[in-house]
C-alpha cells in the first residue's frame, strides 16, 4: 500500500516552525518511514511544479506554517488547499497571524516608506521600490504582490486543524501527527491542544493571594520577578488567563509570563479582549486620577495583548464592514 | 461629510438609569439602546463587537459612584474603560469613541440627550477608521528603540 503523502510548507514565518518539526528528534525518522513527504522546502528539494502535478487530495495532510501577505503564499496556500485532504494551521502565524501580524498597526504605504526610504540604514538614492513587474534588458522581472494587510491563513483557505504556539512544542507536534496517522482526529476546525486556560496548569497558580489585586503595573524588566508567584500578582501582566494551555510552559520556567502565543481558549473569539476585564478586576483604584496612573503604565496595549493574533482578532476588524 | 450620521451604541444600567419609565416607550427615543442590569457585566468583547459591526461609538451609563447594587460594577466598567481607551490610543484610534458617565436618571430623560451629545462630538471625528495606521516617524522609532 502506498505511503500516505504529507507536505510541511512554510509561507510568511521566520522558519521556526520547521525547526520545531525537526525538534521531535528521532521520532521524527520514523513519521518520515510511515508517510511520504512530498513537499518540504526548509529541509528537502522538491519543486512546486511537483506540487501541482498531482490529483487534487492526493496528499493527505499539509502541515502550513506561516501567515499570508503576498500574492505568492497565497498561491501556494490554495496550491496545498486543492491538493490536500487536510490543511493543518501550524504555529501562531498560521492560526493568528502571529507577530508579523502587528505590522497591520501601519499601512503598505508607511511599510514601503520605512524600509525602502526612511529607516536610517538605508541608502537609496534613486527611489527604489519594489514592484511587481519590471522591464530589464527587454525581459520582464516579476515579484510577487505585496499585500495591504497580513492574513491567517483561515482567512485565504479553509482549515482543518490548528495547533499554536510559537513554535508550538515537539509533544503536540507529535500528538498531532499520531493523530493524522491513526485516524483518530477531533472534529474538523479543532484546535489541536488542551481547551482550558494556562493558568489551570501554571505551577505559580498556587501561590496566588485570594485576591489578586495590585496599585502598579509593571515590566517584567524593570523588577526582579519571584520565579514562583503569580506575575499577576506581582503587578507583571501575564496573558495566562486569557490564553490556550498547552505550551508547557516554557516562558513561565524562564521566570518570563505568558505573552498570548498559543491564543484564545476554546469558545473565544478574541484573547486580548478577554484579558482587558481579567486585568481590570485586579487594579486596585478607583479615583479617576488613580486608574489614569495606572492604566498609563501599560506600554504599548495593543503591542501586548496582540502581539500573535493582531489579524485574527476582534480588534484588527473593527470597521471592516 | 453633511449626511454622516455617527452610531452610537449605548449601555446603560436599568438600576440607576430609566427604570421609571417603560422600556418600550423610552427605546423608542434612543437608537442602538442596550439597557442592562450592572455595566459590570460589559466585557470588552462586547464593545469590540459594537465596533465590527458599525458602531462610531460607545456610551456606557452606570450607577453613581459608591452606588452600585453588585458593590463594584461600575467600578469595574470604568477600569474596563479606561483600559479599553488606552489600547485603542496605542492603536491610533481616538479614544473619545468610547465614555463612561457614573450617575444616574430614573425616568431616563437625559438618555437621549447624552446620546446626542456625544454623536455630535464623534461627528467632529468622524466615521471610525477601517484600521489603525500611524505614519512612523524616523526620529521617533529610533529614539523608541534606544537610540540617540
């Protein structure tokens, strides 16, 4: 009987998603006896051309990582979407948007002027920007289209499965692919890691007073943070509450608190709007000068509570109508 | 624009505001109304909901200070607020789009006329920007990250 067929395919990420497939190890050796990798451009030579020779849902799982922002990850986003039985989201740039997904706080226009004009390391003295198509010695150079906004990728193709995380942790990654692989996957559109909150599993969960309340909000690098107490409860903003389980808390045991990758817990929408009355509850103000002062300590609100699902939220499509 | 008409959308406690009055009459009088019991229970949620679907503007009437009938929701929603105004500031949006008045109206006369007040003021705005885009600025993005 023929292998299955599995293609792993990167599109707007930093490549730290494959590096996070690469990191279940040995194990990885004996996925790549069961299946038949038929795409892989991190790691493996294979053509899109190969891709697109094949009869539409001949592979039967594509494991995509990235967000979409050019014309070119979206062609090859639908390339994989045709020829695939199951799409899996992978990592928070997939599911998200991930942090590249902030750069929707600016416009094309103001991305374009930055990097190509502004930045103070730039030097180009002719005005060079990027464009599609360009006429060279007679021949015609394309680039692919650069987007006005990135997207999940729920937003260009249906998907199947999620799993987040930045990168999301080799366990789930195995689990993930055990489950492809023995046919026992959860309804289509799950999310492929547990549905409760991190604090659920967070060993500081217990060092929390009865009542969580503090009169400052600080910077995890302006203190000296106690590596078993709450952050919440030492006035460090932690997404914890509002975010999936399932990381194994690899920021917690660095003594650095939850920053939202793994996103929203089943059942919502939008995990930065979920963590505004989280963190409201515990300042502890009530003059307005007072919530003023403190609520002015938080840097860069939409930087935080955002800072992986910025495209995929609530917020980003406020007034797309 | 002469013919934009800002939406509002408005909260309001029915502890502390028109609950002399019969709902259906005062509705009438006041367009996306959304009378509650404590603005406690507003989550941010439901304001980003207002904004996706149209809305220019948010207006939330809770009970007096001191006053609340669940000790602290409107306590609660002011904080909310102010959170929500400063994540939508470190956005590039204004954050006049959203208010909070702690007081309160049993007949709920002045519904209608707060309502007003602050369309006027979000017309000066405008409509609510499709997203938020601010120019950066050389010097500033250097300064921000450090630099001299």
């Amino acid at each position: 009987m023929a292998k299955p067929k599995i293609a792993i395919c990167w599109l707007g990420s930093c490549g730290g998603c494959d590096e996070a497939v690469v990191d279940i190890n040995e194990v990885l050796l004996r996925v790549a006896d069961a299946v038949d990798i038929v795409l892989w451009p991190v790691a493996m030579d294979f053509k899109y051309d190969d891709v697109r020779r094949m009869k539409n849902g001949e592979i039967l799982l594509s494991v995509v990582n990235g967000n979409v922002r050019n014309s070119e990850q979206e062609e090859i986003a639908k390339l994989l979407r045709e020829k695939s039985q199951l799409i899996l989201g992978f990592g928070a740039c997939a599911c998200l948007g991930g942090t590249p997904g902030l750069a929707n706080l600016s416009t094309k226009e103001n991305i374009f002027n930055w990097v190509y004009r502004d930045a103070p390391t730039v030097v180009n003295p002719n005005g060079n920007y990027p464009r599609v198509a360009s006429r060279v010695n007679g021949k015609e150079l394309t680039l692919p289209e650069f987007y006005d906004r990135v997207h999940a990728l729920n937003d260009i193709i249906d998907v199947d499965y999620y799993l987040p995380g930045c990168p999301p942790p080799p366990y789930l990654v195995m689990y993930a692919a055990s489950a492809v692989l023995e046919n026992k996957l959860p309804p289509k559109g799950s999310t492929l890691a547990p549905n409760r909150a991190l604090c659920d599993s967070c060993k500081r969960n217990k060092s929390k007073p009865e009542r969580i309340s503090t009169k400052e909000i600080r910077r995890i690098h302006e203190v000296e943070a106690d590596p078993d107490t709450c952050f919440l409860a030492q006035g460090i903003i932690c997404l914890g509450p509002a975010t999936r389980d399932g990381c194994g808390e690899a920021c917690m045991n660095i003594n650095i608190p939850c920053r939202g990758c793994f996103g929203p817990v089943e059942g919502v929408e939008d995990a930065g709007a979920k963590f505004i009355p989280a963190l409201a509850s515990i300042l502890d103000a009530e003059s307005d000068e007072d919530i003023t002062r403190i609520v002015n300590q938080f840097v860069d609100p939409v930087g935080y509570l955002y800072r992986f699902s910025l495209p995929a939220s609530m917020f980003q499509k406020k007034g797309e109508r | 624009m002469s013919d934009y008409e800002p939406k509002v959308v408005c909260f309001s406690c029915k502890f502390g505001w028109g609950y002399l009055t019969d709902e259906d009459t005062l509705s009438r009088k006041i367009d996306n109304w959304v009378p509650l019991i404590c603005t406690g229970k507003i989550d941010a949620t439901h304001i980003l909901d207002a904004f996706k679907a149209g809305a220019d503007g948010i207006l939330i009437l809770g009970c007096p200070e001191g006053d609340c009938h669940y000790q602290d929701g409107n306590y609660e929603a002011k904080k909310r607020v102010y959170l929500i105004r400063r994540l939508l500031e470190s956005a590039g949006i204004e954050k006049e789009r959203i208010r909070i008045v702690l007081s309160a109206d049993p007949e709920g006369e002045s519904i209608p006329r707060l309502v007003d007040e602050m369309r006027r003021e979000l017309a000066k705005l405008g409509p609510a920007r499709k997203g938020p885009a601010k120019e950066r600025k050389p010097k500033e993005a250097i300064k921000g990250r450090g630099g001299k």
